[in-house]
C-alpha cells in the first residue's frame, strides 16, 4: 500500500509499504478519506512529540471494512465505518467507566502506531463505527473532530440558555459554536485572528466574532454579556494567550472548558484563590468517548451542522505532503482532507 511518512521536522513523503493484516478482534479499513489534524502538522514540525519516526499519521479516519481477524463478527465486508484512533485495554479503571480516552495503557493510531494517511489501516473492531451506507466517506472523516467536540460540551454542560464564548476559530472551535447553538445557546461570541475564520464563524452561527490583534477580546464578551462575563468559555485555541483570555470572559459561577492541545505546557492563569472566590469551574477534555461518536455519526448524517462548510481543501494522497506544507503555512484555512486511490471526491 501506499502511505504518508514522517520522516523528521518538515521532512515527509508517500511511500509503498506492506499492507496491514488484522488480528485477533482487529479489522482491515480500506481508508477513503483520512482529515488532516493539527496534532498532524505539529508532528510535521517537530513541536509534538512521538514515541518512533518514521511514523504514518493521521488519525481523522473513514473508509469501507475488508477483512475482520479472529472473533471480529459485528461489521459486514464492504460496511462504510468511522475510526476511532485511540486504543485502550478495556479492562483498567477509565475503561470500565467509559472513558478509553483516560486508559492507563491508551495509544493512538497516527501518533504511537500506524495511522490512516494510507490506503489501508488495522483497528480493533470495537473502534470501528459503521457510517449509513448513504453518507459521504467525507462525512465520516469529520466524525471524530465533532466527538471531540460533543465530548467537551458534555464535560462542561453547555445547556439551554447559556451564553457562550468560543476562543479559536479552527475546526474544534467552529464546531463548538455550532453545538452551541444546537444546545440552546442564547448568545454565541467566537474569538478568531483570521480573517477567514471570523467569516466562518459568521456563517457557522455566532452572534459576535472578534478579533483579537484589534480589540480586547475578553472586554468584547464581557460587554456583550451586559456585564456579567459569559456563562461558559470554550478555550479551543490551544495558546496560552487565549487560555488567558478564557479566564477573563467568564462570568463568575461560570464554567471553563480547556480544549487546547498546544496549551499543554501553559499555566493556568488563575490563582486557587481566584478559582475559589469566584466558584468557577475550570475542566478538561481529550478526544472523544463513548456515546459522543453514534451522536456525531446521527448530526452529520442528519445534515444538521453544515460541517461540508468546514472543508477547505481535499487532495489526493500523492499530494499529500505538499498540502500539508501549505496547511503549516496557512494558518486561515481550518480543515484539509486527504483522498485515496478510489475514493469518491467531497
């Protein structure tokens, strides 16, 4: 098969590799379309670390099922599926409590082991989500972001009424202003520094988009929220500038959902003291779990998030690592899909 390989910091390329088999309770993906993440382009870079290069990445998976190994029985050869990329033992504390995403023994395809920016990909089969045979291999490779997505806004409570404030304007952050509308969200504000983000966000449902290079953001939200600060803050930018922001915006008793991977040698800019006097509740979220994928599979299948919107870009896998280069260069484009030989074209 054919397959995207890191090789080093900006140094990748399509390479022939032997083809996958599935063992016992894995299944055979014949991948169809494979999303570019930003956890992808950081690889790339050299600024996320892995355990091993050379390294397939991808992790944004939607194909057709080919071959199941011993004791895989739930999917039918030829099911259009979704796959889940992180691998967890089933068995420890986090599993049983449905939250693989927390797994002590937890790898992810596209990071610790072979991921799905090649033509075939092997998974358990209990990662392994059968997509509607109508919907688009396009679609499915949009389902994990929103699990992601939908995970985060259980972890925090969007609810009727609340008013939301969204900082980034990349996929996750355009996503999250989307669920919020769908939950009931009186007022959505997004913060974005590209232009063509802050368009999207426009066109995807928010009230107010603000740039943060011109104004101060977090005063923009407080202003809007007549005062009082946003009930919750959806920090998905993944920079500390915007971690800072997330704490100036809410309100106090409200609720903060970190969802930044960049942010992850970042301080929390807020005293114990401060967290406590103002009774904020400050959560994290990472990838999606359980009930989170049917849920995404039903949106977008449903047509109800106009996702399609989302899809700057999708190239062939031969041009592959020079999208990818273009993606790091520009940083107003949001999401990027990588088509294989036979797939259908979004």
């Amino acid at each position: 098969m054919r397959a995207l390989v890191v090789y080093g910091p900006s140094s990748c390329e399509i390479r022939e590799l032997p083809r996958p088999k599935p063992g016992a309770g894995e299944v055979l993906v014949r991948v169809a379309h494979c999303g570019v993440c930003g956890t992808d382009l950081r690889i790339l870079a050299g600024t996320c670390r892995v355990p091993a290069l050379p390294l397939v990445i991808g992790h944004e998976i939607a194909g057709t099922l080919v071959t199941a190994g011993p004791g895989a029985t739930r999917l039918r050869r030829g099911q259009p599926v979704a796959v889940d990329g992180i691998k967890s033992c089933g068995a420890c504390h986090a599993c049983r409590r449905d939250s693989p995403a927390l797994c002590e023994q937890a790898s992810e395809l596209g990071i610790h082991e072979q991921g799905g920016l090649a033509e075939y990909v092997v998974a358990p089969e209990r990662n392994v989500h059968a997509l509607p045979d109508t919907m688009p291999t396009a679609g499915g490779a949009l389902v994990e972001p929103l699990a992601c997505a939908i995970r985060g806004q259980d972890r925090v409570d969007v609810d009727l009424g609340d008013s939301v404030a969204v900082v980034g304007g990349g996929a996750q952050g355009l996503m999250h202003t989307v669920l919020a509308r769908l939950r009931g969200a009186t007022r959505v504000i997004v913060s974005a520094r590209h232009e063509r983000r802050r368009a999207r966000a426009g066109e995807m449902g928010a009230d107010l988009v603000v740039d943060p290079e011109r104004c101060d953001a977090a005063e923009e939200v407080v202003v809007a929220t007549e005062g009082r600060g946003a009930d919750v803050v959806i920090d998905a930018s993944g920079s500390g500038s915007g971690c800072t922001d997330a704490f100036r915006m809410v309100r106090r008793g409200g609720r903060i959902l970190i969802h930044g991977a960049e942010a992850s040698q970042e301080r929390l800019p807020a005293t114990a003291f401060d967290v406590h006097v103002r009774e904020l509740t400050v959560v994290g979220s990472f990838g999606g779990t359980g009930d989170a994928w049917p849920r995404a599979i039903g949106l977008i299948a449903a047509g109800r998030l106009g996702l399609a919107g989302l899809v700057d870009a999708e190239w062939p896998l031969e041009r592959a690592p020079e999208g990818l280069r273009l993606l790091a260069r520009d940083r107003g484009l949001v999401k990027a899909l990588v088509r294989m030989p036979g797939a259908d074209a979004h």
